[in-house]
C-alpha cells in the first residue's frame, strides 16, 4: 500500500520513504501474532464470503484478527473489507 501508486489506491512512496514510514508506525502499534491457525480460519473466510483475486490478502488480515479478538480495522480501503460483518471498519478521516 504504501509504495502502490496514489492512482492504485496506494500512498506513492518510494521504498526508502515507504520504510521510514513503517518503523515510525512499528513505534505505536502492535503486532499480532501469526497463529497456527491462520490458514484454517482464512480458507473459512474465503469459502463463506467468497473471496477471489487480491482481496484474500485483506481476508488474511480478518482471519488474523478473529483469531486475536481484534474487532476493529483501521484502513483507507474501506470497500475491501464491508464484507466482513462482525469487524467494525474506521477511517483515517
């Protein structure tokens, strides 16, 4: 997202701007874990809603946070996700 092109929903960084971005954001959030069962609950998500071409990546993120009780996301991209009924969407805006 981040060095995806503004055209492409993206921010247009280059990968040096695009990784000092990242460490500052690494600063104040936290990161969930990768859990054993990640696959099985995405290959779930992906079955119930349907999901073909680049957005199982975004159902990967749903499945990561089922698995870690995490209820809200916080993206640009709120299309991509309205799918997903039990996560509550928020905006930069």
């Amino acid at each position: 997202m981040a060095t995806r092109p503004v055209k492409n929903n993206g921010l247009g960084l280059t990968p040096a701007a695009a990784d000092l971005l990242i460490s500052k954001v690494e600063g104040f959030v936290f990161r969930l874990p990768d859990l054993d069962d990640t696959y099985r609950t995405w290959r779930d998500l992906v079955r119930a809603y349907q999901v073909s071409g680049k957005n199982a990546h975004d159902t990967r993120l749903v499945a990561c946070m089922q698995l870690n009780r995490v209820m809200h996301i916080l993206t640009f991209n709120i299309d991509d996700f309205k799918r997903f009924h039990d996560i509550t969407i928020v905006t930069p805006s």
